[in-house]
C-alpha cells in the first residue's frame, strides 16, 4: 500500500511540475531539471536512462538557452542602434540628401536625380514612369567628367504638370558606340520627416520613404 501511495505522490509531483507556469528561460530549465530528476527516479532500474543521453539533453537545452540570451541581447543592441540613426538624422530635416531608391521624389514640383562622370558610358538616358508604368517624360543627358545633377521639372512630354509625390524611375548607360549599360544613379531630395516603424528606421523625402540604410550622402544647400 505504501509503495503504492509513494508511486502516485511521485506522479503527482511530476504532473505538477509539467503543470507550472514559467516565465524566462531560467524557470523552464529548472522546470526541465525537475522533470529530469522526476524520470530517474521512477525509471525501470533494468531498462536505465542511457548516461550519453541524459548528457545530450542537457547540452541541448542549454544550448536553446544560450541562442535565446544572444538573441535577446542582439534585439537590445537593434533597438539601441535604431535610436542612435533616429538621433543622427535630426540634422538632416530640411536638407538636400542623396539616397539609394527606384524612385524619385517630386517635392514643390521639382525632382532631381544625381547622375555619375563618364566612364563607359557616355550619356544616359532617363525615364520618369507613374504608378501604372506609364512614361511620362524621358530625355538623353550627356555625361561629364564629374558627377552632375539632372532636374525634373514634374512634367510629362505634353507639358502638363504632376503632382507632387514618388515616381518611378531608369536610367540607362549608352556607350559610344550606341549599345547600352547600367548606370548607377542618385536621388536628391529635401528630408522632411524619420520614424521608427516596423523594426526599421526609415526617413521621409516628401512622398519617398526610404530606409535609413539607403542614405548616401548630402548635397550641398
């Protein structure tokens, strides 16, 4: 009788352990410990826990456990990263800066795009599109020795003006020789907003919001 009322006290003891709220990985180790130290206790002393598995088990558990701490130190290193760009683009609001997107923004209906020297190409041609792909304005821009600025003025080819917003863009190299190349070109346009959102820190350029990651550089106000 008594082994029996010892059998199902340890029973209750290891439902109850299962049973319990934890929170943090250091309650659910315990927790593991206990359930551990429950089922060698109440195995089949012929049928024995293998040593190399018990040992496996821990090794594992307390490896999740570790994964979880770097995570989580990972997420507080992110967030504080995330308030250091937030303070750094303060000063950028109101200027003219220079970042990487397939879009360009028309603010107070002017729009620029930052066009690289000559190299392999020689000129570039440019294509401003609208949501549905739409070409609205395109033009051939020859390439200088330096870097030069190409504006947009917010109309299309019939002269009718756009408003103010984000609009597709491509440019295109062409060589001397008329065939075609990529050519890598910037935005320019004035920061008016940051926020945080989403896990990223993105900064806003009129109706263009793009990650702060993409800021390239600032031009000369």
């Amino acid at each position: 009788m008594s082994g029996s009322i010892g059998t199902t006290q340890t029973a209750t003891n290891a439902n109850t352990a299962r049973a319990t709220t934890t929170t943090g990985i250091g309650s659910d180790f315990n927790t593991f410990l206990t359930l551990l130290t429950t089922q060698l206790q109440n195995q089949d002393p012929t049928n024995a826990m293998d040593a190399n598995q018990m040992t496996q088990q821990l090794v594992q558990f307390a490896t999740v456990e570790q994964q979880i701490k770097v995570n989580t130190n990972l997420e507080r290193l992110l967030s504080v990263e995330q308030g250091n760009q937030l303070v750094s683009a303060a000063p950028l609001m109101g200027r003219v800066v220079e970042v990487e997107s397939d879009r360009l923004s028309l603010q107070g209906g002017q729009a620029q795009l930052r066009l690289p020297a000559a190299g392999d190409a020689r000129r570039a041609m440019i294509t401003v599109m609208d949501s549905s792909g739409r070409a609205l304005r395109s033009a051939e821009v020859a390439l200088g020795n330096a870097p030069a600025s190409w504006s947009w003025d917010g109309r299309d080819a019939g002269g009718t003006q756009q408003n103010d917003g984000a609009y597709r863009f491509s440019v295109s190299g062409i060589r001397a020789d008329g065939t075609t190349t990529t050519l890598n070109a910037g935005v320019l346009a004035r920061a008016t907003a940051v926020d945080r959102s989403g896990g990223e820190v993105r900064l806003s350029l009129g109706a263009l919001s793009v990650n702060f990651d993409k800021l390239r550089g600032l031009a000369a106000n």
